[in-house]
C-alpha cells in the first residue's frame, strides 16, 4: 500500500496470525461438497457447479440479464439480481428451481447483492434510482427502501450485520448505511468508479475496487475513513480477502490478472492470469480456493491459495457469459 495506518496493521496482525496458524490444514478443507454459483448474463441462467469436482452439474434459467449473486449463510438460497428485468430470482438450492421471483420497480437496474449474516434479510443495490431495497427473506416481498449515493453498484455488509457499504461509481463514494435502522452513517469518498466492496472476515477494515484508478482503497470501519490505498492492476473489478483476512486479491479486468496482495508489509505477493476479461470473484471461506468467472472466455478460473497458481479452468459451455459468482457455505 502507498499509506498505511499503525492501528490498522497491528490490529490486522492480531487477528491473522492464529488463524494464519490453523491455515495449515487447508488442503484438508478443501474437501467439501459445496456448490458455485455463476450468473450467465448471455442466456438468462445461473451455472451450478459441484466445487469437488469442478463440474457443471446443473442449469437454472432465471430473469434476464442476471448480474449479480448471493447465497444465505445457511446455503438453502440462492438470490439472483437480474438488471434487465428489474427483478431478483430466488432459487432453491435442494431443488435447483426459482422458488420465487421479487420485482423491485421499473427502471430499477439491480446490481450488487447481500444476504444479512442471519439470513433475514437481503438487500438490493439498484444502480438505475440510487437507493437499496430490503426484501424478507422469509416473505420474499421488498419491505424497505433508502437512498445511497449515485449509481450504486456494489454492496458488502459486516460480520455482525449491523453496517451496509455500496460502491457509488457516479459520485466516487462509499455510503455507509444502518443496517438495521436504514439510517446514513457516513459518506466516504474513495477513488474513480469504486467497484465491488469486501469487509473481509472480521469487519474491521472494508476493500474498495476503484476501477477507474487501478487501485484498492482500504476504510477503516471503526472511523469511516480511508487509510491505505494500493496499486493493482488494470481496472479492479473486484476484491475479496482469505478466510482469515490475508492476503486481500484484487480481480484485475483489463489486464485477466489477480493480484495476491499483503496488507501488512505493503508488498504484491503474486498476479495470477486468469480468462479474458475476468469480472467476478468470491473466495471459498472453507478451503479459501478462489473462484474468478471470466467473461469472454466463458470459464471459471480456480485458484489454489497456497500457490498462487490456478489449479483448474471449468468451461461453462458455449456463450457463456458469466457476469457474478458466489460460494454456498457449508
């Protein structure tokens, strides 16, 4: 990182190093039967893939233009942003069918999407009128809608539930929002058409992908403000963080890379290349294998975090044109 805070990186050591400890029985992790979900854009579907045998083994068709993807923490939903129609698909991961279809509004363009930690909750970032939509997960029905900045685009919240962030490209923000209570808390102004956010494992600091900068700005969530900035490389489209907080990867679109990056000793550690015009990312929180989904080559790069090499390339068929991915927890 160009600048970096002395509180932020003695609380990022405290945190990461025993757990940095218990990472040594990743590979064993690694054998899990979760599921990847990946938004088609081209054909109206989400891809489900087996993470064990990095295999396709269904396809759900959804609303048009899907564009974003979350999973409930319990892994029994999966919720789908569809931009084209103004509606989010809800999925049944037993079943592999849309259990329900949620219409937020014409002219609506939803985006990012988040599942509360408790899985109550699901909010809609709506880049086309500037403000999130709430919806029950138990209703499926939108219950609540508040401002944020101008053209929202992506969406994280914390840990513990309590604070919502959206990327704002059209005003270079972060708004920070009350989870609970839909209530500003603070604006925060970060680099040229902020991207997708991550707040990480333990909420204290949240990564934003400044697109238009070709760097990752890091808020501090204690103050709402700024204190590092690091290079990346060409137009960051994504970021996301290990099961432990560290590394933090930058998805790099223009340049089908992902920087492996040390917040601590403000070092690149490795770029991994991946498929032509990568634009999503999501970091398996059991086996921190990390899963890029790659635009015109119509793939899912996986990466393996203890080589920082891409283990396996999972072809999605013909057309594909994958837009979002998302990791069911077990």
């Amino acid at each position: 990182m160009t600048t970096q805070h002395p509180t932020f990186k003695s609380r990022a050591v405290r945190c990461a190093l025993p757990l940095l400890m218990a990472g040594i029985a990743l590979p064993a992790a690694a054998q899990n039967n979760n599921n990847l979900y990946v938004a088609n854009q081209s054909d109206n579907t989400v891809s489900v893939i087996d993470m064990k045998t990095n295999a396709v083994t269904t396809t759900v068709a959804v609303g048009a233009g899907p564009s974003g993807v979350a999973v409930s923490p319990n892994g029994n939903r999966v919720y789908v942003t569809n931009a084209s129609d103004n509606t989010v698909s809800v999925i049944d991961a037993a079943t592999n069918l849309v259990a329900a279809t949620v219409s937020i509004g014409d002219s609506t363009i939803p985006e990012g999407i988040v599942v509360s930690p408790d899985g109550s909750r699901v909010y809609v970032v709506k880049f086309g009128t500037n403000d999130v939509s709430v919806i029950d997960a138990a209703t499926n029905s939108v219950v609540n809608t508040f401002p944020v900045g101008n053209a929202p685009f992506g969406v994280a919240i914390s840990p513990n539930g309590a604070r919502l962030y959206t990327s704002n490209q059209g005003d270079n923000t972060v708004s920070v929002t009350d989870a609970r209570k839909f209530t500003s808390v603070a604006t925060v102004q970060v680099g040229n058409s902020p991207s997708a956010l991550s707040a990480g494992p333990f909420g204290a600091v949240v990564y934003v992908a400044n697109q238009g900068d070709n760097n990752l700005s890091a808020i501090e969530t204690l103050n709402n403000k700024v204190i590092a900035t690091e290079s990346t490389g060409a137009s960051p489209v994504a970021v996301d963080t290990s099961i432990v907080g560290y590394p933090v990867y930058a998805l790099n679109q223009n340049s089908n890379t992902v920087s492996v990056l040390d917040p601590i000793s403000n070092k690149t550690l490795a770029t991994v290349s991946v498929g032509e015009f990568p634009s999503a990312m999501a970091v398996d929180r059991k086996s921190s294998r990390v899963y890029v989904s790659n635009q015109v080559s119509g793939t899912v790069s996986v990466i393996n975090p203890l080589t920082n090499k891409v283990s396996a390339t999972i072809n999605l068929g013909a057309g594909a044109i994958p837009t979002a991915v998302a990791v069911q927890p077990q």
